[in-house]
C-alpha cells in the first residue's frame, strides 16, 4: 500500500440550473489543480446542477436533463490519468431521476454512487440494478474509498454497508442547508463515526444562497482516532488541496471552525443576500430606512453583502416621521459612509387621502396607516425598475408571524433577509454587528420599536413585549405546543396567548404573498406549511 | 332480506379548519331528516373538518385534533336508533393520522373505514391493527354496505378487497377537487365498477371552493346494471332523500349531470369566489376595471357570486386610458346594474414620476408602466381596507406565466379568480357567460387586448398572438414537451418560443407572490411546482 493520497476539495457555490456556469467553474478547478496531479478532486453533491430539495421539479423538463448529460460528457472528456473527477448530478435510471457521483478518469467513466433516500421515489428494482452495475468502491494508492451522499450519511443500513466493504477513507458529499437553531451534521456525529469504523472521513458540504437556502461549507476531516480539522471555513468559496497519509494529514491553512452562534447566523444573512443579488442578476439594492432597527439591520447586511457602493438607502418620511427617526438613520449613513437619500411622501399621501375621503366620511385608521407604507413602496419599486435593483423587504418573523406589516408596503421587496428571523434575534444580531465595527448607532438599537404610521404609539401598545411574543410564536409554531402547555410556559393571560395565535392564522394570507427570504431559524417544512386563509376558527372553542 | 334502503346523502360545504360551523352543518341536517327516518345519513370525506391536501400540516397543533376529537363525540351523542351517521374526519392511530369515516347508531360507534393511501404515512402494522378492531361491512335491512374514500377508489387492492366482502352497497365518499381537464371520476368509470362488480354505487362529493380547490359536487348513484342517476347538481350545497329498492331507486327531484365544460368551469369560479368571500368573513368585493377582458369577467363572476349590491367597481384612467375603454367599462357597469365609480390617477401619478425624475434624468417605460399600476393597486387596497371588501386581482394565467401583469400593481388582491385561466379561455368564458344574458359589452369581447399603461400598443405586440401564447405555455408547462417537440407543433421561429419560455422562467418571482386562486386548469402539482427565481439558465445553450 502506498502511503499518500493527495486530495482537492472543492467547496463550491453552484447556482441551480445554471449548468453551463456550474460547468465553468467545476473546468476551472481542474485546470487550476492540474500541475499539483492530485489523485482526486471532489465536488459536492448535485455541484453540476445545483442543490434543488424539489428534485422532482426539473427532471421533467427533458431539455433541463438533455443539457446535464452534455455537460456531464464535457468533464469526463476533461480527466486525465493523474486524476479521478467527482462530480455530483441528477441521472436517469429506467425513467426515474437519482442524486449520484460519478467519477471520472482518462475520459472514462469509472463508477457512479447513489444516494439512495432520493425523494423516496427509489424501487428497490432500480437500485439493484444500479448497483450490480456500478463498483462499489474506488482504489487509489491502495486506499479503499467509498462515497455516501446527503442524508444517507445519517442511514444506519448505509452505514452498515460502507463497513462490509473494509474502506479506509469515507467521503460524505454533502449539500445541507445552514440552520441557526440544529446543527445537522455536528462535530461529534463525524468524530463518533470515524473512530467506530476506524476510517478516516472527509466532509464536503455545499456553499452558496439559493433562494431560500443557504449552505455553509464547513468542510472538515477526521481521523481515524477522531482527531478534527477544518479544511475550508464556513459560508467561503474555495478549494483544498491536501494530502493524506498513513496517520497524518498535512494542508496549508487551518481554519478555526469555532465561531459564535451569531455570528455564523449574520454571515449566512451576508451570504444568501449577495449571492440573491449576483445570481439574479440584479445591479444592485435600494433600501428604505425607517430609522428602526429591522431597517438598519438590513442595510448593514446589504453593504456587507455588495459594498456600499451598490446600496442606495432612501428614508421617506411622512408626517407621523420622528425627527429622531430621520437623525439616526443619517447617522447609519454617516458610520457606514453612504448617503441617505430622503423624499417626503406627505404630499403625495395627501392627495390618496383626500381622494379617499371624497368617497367615505372617515377614513379608518388601519387605511392611514397602509397608505404611508404602500406610498413608500411605490417609489421604492420605482427606483428598483429604474436601476435593476434589488428591493429589500425589512419584516421580520416577527412581523410575518403577527402580520404586524403592510402587503404591498413595507412587505414588498425581491427579497427578504430578515423574514424568518424573530425580532428579539434581529437586536442581537444588531448588536453583534457592532461589535466588529460600529455601524448601528446605539439609539437605534435602545429605542422602543414603533411602526410610526400613526401620531403616537409603539409596537407593544399592540402587541405584546417582544421577548413574550417570539417565546408565544416560537413554542406554537415551531414547538406545537398546545396552549395551555404555552400558557403553563408564558406568564400571560389566556387571551393575549390567543390573540397571537389568532394574528398568526389570520395573517397567513400575508405570508401567502410575501418575499423570498432565507430560512434560518424555522424548521423548513414548518415554515412552508401552508395553511388555509384566515384558519382561525378552530380556536373560536378556545376564545369562549 | 327486507326490500328497503332510506338513503340521506349530505354534499356538504365544509369549511377547512371551522370544525364548530361544520358540526353545526351537521347536526342541522341529522335533525332535518329525523321524522323521514332514514336508515343512513352519509356525510363526505373529512366533513367534520374540510378536506385539506396537506393534512399532515394541521395535526401537529394538539388543540386542533382535540376539537375534532370533542365534536365527533358530539356527533355520536345525536345518533339514535333509526339512523347510521356516516361522518369524514381524521383520527389518531398509534400517533399516526388517518382519514377515516366513523360510522354512529344509538349514540354509540358501530365501526369505522379507512383511507389506506393517506399521505403515504399507513405503516402496515398500523392498518392491521386498524382492521382488527372494527367491521369491515355494514348490515343495514339486510343490505351488506361498505364504504370507500377518496383516491382509494382508484385501487385495485381495494377493490379486490371489496369484492371478497360481498357486499350490495358500496358507498364512494370523496372530496375531488374539480379540474377543467380531467374529470377524475367519470360516468363511465363508476358505470364500470358498478357492472362489474355487479353492485350498487353511491358516489357523494364534497362541495364548495377552499382557497385553490374547488369541489364540484355531482353526486351520482349507479345501480348494478349500469344505469346512473344524478342525485344533486354540480356546485350547490344540498342534501337528497332516496330510497334503494332491490332493483329501483326512487327520489324526488333528477338533475342533468350533461352541462357543457365552459358551463361548469365558469360556476366553478363563481363557487369558488362566492366561499373565498363568505368563509374569510369579508363584507364584499371591490375590483378595478380597465375597460379590459379579464377585469370585465372578473367583475361578471364577482356578481354573480355575491350580488351587485356587494361588488364595488372602479375604474382609475391615466392619460394613457382610452375614451374607449371608458365607455366600454360604464356600458358593464349599466349591464349588469352597478356604478361606476371613475376616479383619475393622473395627477398622483404625475407627482410620483416627477418625483423620481429628480432622481433619474429620464425614466424608463416600465418604470411609468409600473407606477400607474401601482397607484391604482394603493386606491383599491385602500377601499380594500375601509370596507374589508375582498380586492380581487385580475391577473390571468397567461399573464402569470408571462410576466405581463405588475407586481404590487394589477396583481395585488387577496384572490385571483383568473389565476389558473389562459387569456383565450378567458374569451371563451365571456361569450359563454353572454349567452346566459349579456353581461360583457360585445366590443370588449372583440377588441384587441391592450394594458394602456404607455401610449399605443397592444399586448400582442410584446407577445406571440394568445393563440399560439397559451399552446406554447401549454405544451412547456403543462405537457412537458422538449423546445424541440413544441418547435414542430407551432408555426413560430425557434426564437420566440425559447422568448417565451424565458419570460416564464424569469418571472417566477411574480408567481411567488402572487395571490391565491382557484386551480382549475393546470393539474395542482404543476401549478404549485416553485422553480429557482430567474431560472432562465438552463435555457442558454439552446439560446445560443
């Protein structure tokens, strides 16, 4: 047996559907690597395509699966003998669509893994005959390696498997999207199953926003005796060259993967917002400020995301704007050296008004209210058709939860960072922001929230403290706790319990229409639940 | 064996989730049918708490099944001696849930029947067990009854199952959701089972729009030599009384179930629009008109769901508005007996683009296009908000598919009656609808289709002629064929059939926040199938 295998990582950030790009890119680190004659270099799962959770939803587009194979042949023809080419796509067994690797050298192909749990549209049938015709294990240098993909990681019967076939070296080709509150694939699940097979494991995790999804990277090794490195950090671009020998593992940089919790949370909001912009296209973000912190928030994560100079920050005042208000969000401007631009909408809300009350005595003061909003946006959403743009909605979880925003209003936007991040997080990451350089001027984050659509007033007149609110939301929604578990939780009255949860079901045609935002807090499958419009009345028991 | 058979089949209106108002619905019509003395009173799948697709969604809130669980017991509690009440509700097995029908007689349970492919979520084990603790069959006056729900009805098993039961009298409890395409339970295909089963069929449908389903109701008896009678009409909410005799079956009224396919579609959206109005508690419908095909149908299905007196029409002209258009709205308006109310947008419009223009030095077309659509959308959600009348968005599915409707502008609304509607089934369905009595203008039905948001123009100047438009979207969308396959079906250059489905793809982000509508023509999972934003790069090898 040889002694060394040397390895290229790719922790790449594909863009779904963008093969010829994803191509592109998987091309370039070939090349790149080609002097170092590595024995492998492996891209993540699904690196050619892009990871789509809806797999499904492609495969039938046959142009969609014609450009995959041609592009598929494009790299087999790329390897040489020096280097076996991992690459994940989506391929066709007997008319139905499976997640695999294949590896590739000397232009041919060598083998293929499959991720077997795929959609759950696996027979049985087909993935006999997959296997009897694929090896199941690739040599190199006399190291025995195998491959698992996605969730099989976490398979017991795969696991099982991978142990029958006496493999050294483990790859787990991964795309898992980050998530603030669960650590999918922890340090200590990868170091108890190294030192129980006594293998050595390679993790290789997507990068990148996708709409919705963010995966972090955070591609690591362990050892046999469950020594840990970070080969290539959180939420980067970038590839690793390393080489493996008997007991060691020798790189160039490490990388410390401790980082705060926060922390990692803003950089997946930085992340998934650049990459919202640069994969749409978009030439750059218009923001409008408030003076609050939802506002303030998202620009600083706009100017991190694309630099200032692409961010245009628009404060559009009306008569029931603060002075405070307007002295700090210039004062946001000032620390993070851009300009706010400010347009009074009082005149033009007039005249909606005044048009309005011709045709009603009064006007009630929910209408006031969404007027203001809904002017602001009309000129927000001018300003991003002007300049290619993209607007930024501002709610929070909070707000969508509780329907605590004005659709067409400060709800509109392309996209959403903070649309599942509770406000009680939205100060901690504010605060947290500061802490590298300030760039949140305090009284923005001391201040008590207010809508300012109305003369006078703060957030909690309506609803209750924050803190409370995100406990409510977060044990209903999140935990589904019942209510009177809530109400043994949450020191509040019966009603105010229920009158969340009510806000909650009765907003949902809100969410219904709101923007893409990542999904960093929920669950994903708890946030996509759709429920009926206005689904409140299965509590009226409870409300009695 | 006695002759007699006394049937009550309820094709009821649920309300998804308002488990209180259902059993109130319930328990009218067990109280209505006392004194007849029926021997069974059937209620449709899941009636105690409306159908929903996505059932998995609800049972995760503990208070909700314990309502569910507290009214079936209710229920049970109105059974006496003559009658069995047959009610759809869902019911914890082992922690799993299942669709069931519970089956009540002098205040106790006989037994309940099972759908088997709910949600795939059956574990054998659990169904076993199921089946051992209740009857599998009925025996009522000698008659040997079962009962088959939903999809079920497809299954070979279950039907092989059946007939090893010998039964007389199969009962067919579903909750279709009605398709303009595909009638997914056909006379023949209840003729079929019947005749070669050689047994009597009892078909009940759920009835009533929910959100983006819309059931169609058509209950339908089939005796065991194939003749079929149609027991309640397609749409309504009713109730029937019949009696099956060994070889006859006598009721009251017979309707004709042979209604033309535009006849029903445009009842559907008339259901569907009516329930999305009362079952979210609004007090009436507001619309903008623009002189246009698809506001003028929307405002003829808004009438005829709630009534004239219900439905506020409006129409906001810019300098762009025809005097033609104008006309062509008030002459609807006098048709079917409303006002017009013509409010001028010119002014406020002028003053946001003035505003911008100090901005820009010149603004582009889509930018003014875009603000006259808006300001209309902030009156109409102004009105929306005073009255808590429903905006109805009139947004058409070609439009959708497109792009050509703006965001925050004509697409705002709670509900699109025309969401799922191609612009030439749209025409289609106004000349149906002028049949009846002439509600829309001959010159709107007959005009060429134009946004009036510039100053000439017509939409097929930017857009293939809607002909060829929707069989493009049709043949990429719905039937999945390659470009190269559409190319040889259409007499259209290769360029702008990919224009088109670029248009498609790149316009996704509007379709994520579009509003809700009745899914009528695209099969559900197609329609609800969410693609990366801005997914056009797949397309661009063929673009080369």
């Amino acid at each position: 047996m040889k002694n060394k295998i040397k390895v290229v990582l790719v922790q790449m950030n594909s863009k779904l559907g963008d093969i010829k790009q994803n191509f592109d890119k998987i091309k370039r680190q070939i090349e790149k690597f080609k002097k170092k004659k590595p024995n492998i270099i492996v891209f993540p799962e699904l690196s050619l395509i892009g990871f789509c959770p809806d797999l499904l939803n492609y495969h039938p587009y046959p142009d969609f699966y014609k450009t995959c194979c041609f592009y598929m042949s494009k790299i087999c023809k790329l390897s040489n003998k020096d280097t076996i080419v991992v690459v994940g796509h989506f391929f066709k067994v007997r008319n139905k669509f499976y997640n695999v690797l294949s590896c590739f050298q000397s232009k041919k192909l060598l083998t293929r893994f499959l991720k077997d749990d795929f959609q759950s549209n696996n027979s049985k049938k087909n993935i006999n005959h997959f296997y009897k015709r694929y090896e199941s294990i690739l040599i190199i240098n006399g190291y025995r390696i195998s491959f698992l993909i996605g969730e099989d990681i976490f398979s017991r019967e795969k696991i099982y498997n991978e142990k029958k076939k006496k493999i050294d070296l483990l790859f787990l080709i991964c795309s898992f999207p980050y998530s603030f509150r669960k650590n999918r694939v922890s340090d200590n699940f990868l170091k108890k199953m190294s030192t129980e097979m006594k293998i050595r494991i390679v993790y290789l995790n997507s990068v990148g926003g996708q709409d919705e999804l963010i995966f972090e990277g955070n591609s690591r090794y362990f050892d046999q005796v469950g020594r840990s490195f970070c080969l290539i950090p959180y939420f980067l671009e970038k590839s690793c060259f390393f080489t493996i020998d008997r007991n060691s593992i020798s790189f160039k940089e490490q990388f410390s993967h401790h980082r705060s919790k926060i922390s990692r949370l803003y950089d997946a909001l930085v992340l998934s917002t650049r990459d919202y912009v640069n994969k749409n296209h978009f030439l750059g973000i218009v923001i409008g400020l408030s003076g609050g912190i939802d506002s303030a928030l998202s620009l600083s994560i706009a100017i991190d995301a694309i630099g200032k100079e692409s961010v245009k920050a628009i404060m559009m005042p009306s008569i029931n704007t603060s002075q405070e208000s307007i002295e700090d969000a210039k004062k946001q401007c000032e620390l993070v050296g851009t300009t706010l631009e400010v347009i009074s909408i009082q005149k033009i809300f007039g005249q909606f008004s005044c048009q309005l009350k011709k045709m009603f005595k009064s006007l009630k003061c929910v209408v006031l209210e969404n007027l203001q909003a809904r002017c602001r946006a009309v000129f927000l959403m001018g300003i991003s058709n002007q300049n290619r743009y993209l607007l930024l909605s501002t709610s929070n979880r909070s707000e969508l939860y509780t329907g605590y925003t004005t659709i067409y209003g400060d709800m509109s936007g392309g996209f959403a960072p903070l649309k599942d991040i509770p406000k009680t997080i939205v100060f901690s990451l504010s605060k947290y922001r500061n802490t590298i350089n300030k760039v949140i001027p305090e009284n923005i984050i001391l201040k008590k929230p207010t809508s300012e659509l109305r003369k006078k007033g703060f957030d909690e007149d309506d609803l209750p403290k924050y803190s409370l609110l995100d406990e409510i939301l977060f044990y209903y929604i999140d935990k589904k706790y019942s209510i009177q578990k809530i109400l043994s939780k949450i020191p509040l009255k019966n009603e105010s319990i229920l009158e969340v949860i009510k806000l909650f079901h009765s907003n949902e045609f809100k969410r219904k229409q709101s923007p893409i935002g990542p999904i960093l807090f929920s669950n994903k499958t708890t946030f996509e639940k759709t429920y009926p419009v206005n689904h409140t009345s299965f509590l009226s028991s409870f409300l009695k």
